[in-house]
C-alpha cells in the first residue's frame, strides 16, 4: 500500500498527492489523477 504524504489536493481538473520516499525506495513521487477525458483523432 502506498503511503502519501497528506491528502489529495485539487488542481485544476486533477487531484494529486505525494508518495512517502519510504515506499518507493527513498525517491519522492508525485501522484496525480487526471480526470480530463483523452482527445479522440
């Protein structure tokens, strides 16, 4: 289970949230949920 750091926080038409570096072997990622549909061709 991937622990954050805090809660998801809007953006736009997003949310995001930070991965504790204790659950991804030191490194600090950035979550983000994007919930804008995909352009179709």
């Amino acid at each position: 289970m991937m622990r954050f750091i805090g809660d998801a926080r809007p953006f736009r038409d997003c949310e995001f949230a930070f991965v504790h570096p204790k659950a991804t072997n030191g490194v600090l990622l950035e979550y983000i949920d994007d919930k804008t549909e995909v352009p179709k061709d």
